[in-house]
C-alpha cells in the first residue's frame, strides 16, 4: 500500500504533506499543508530537494507508515 503523504520542499526544509500531488508535481509558490502543521511555499527546484528533513514531518511520517 502507498503511503499517503509524500516529500515536498519548501521554505528551506523538506516537509511531507498528505496533499495529493498533482501530475507533474507541485507548481512552484504553491502552498501545502504539511505533517509538522505548517503551511510551505513549494520549491521544486533541483537543489531544495536536497534540503534537510523537516525532524517534525519525520517524526509524523513514521507513525503513517507503521515504522516507529
Ligand atoms: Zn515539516
């Protein structure tokens, strides 16, 4: 089963969102609600997916994939 959430950069950190994504992702300065409870400006470029995790939306993401 997929996960429902998925990765989305932003605001500096990477986030996870249960948005779904749209086909072809994201567009940029879109707003997406994350796990950590923030909303973010989306950054889909090449460099913001290699931002830091966001330790919150880890934390959440873990608990809705049954890893603890
Ligand atoms: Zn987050």
């Amino acid at each position: 089963m997929p996960h429902p959430f998925h990765w989305q950069p932003g605001d500096g950190l990477r986030h996870a969102t249960l948005q779904s994504r749209p086909r072809g992702g994201f567009t940029d300065e879109t707003r997406v609600n994350t796990l950590c409870g923030t909303s973010i400006k989306v950054d889909d470029s090449e460099h913001a997916w290699l931002w830091n995790t966001c330790r919150e939306c880890n934390k959440v993401a873990h608990v809705l994939a049954g890893i603890q």
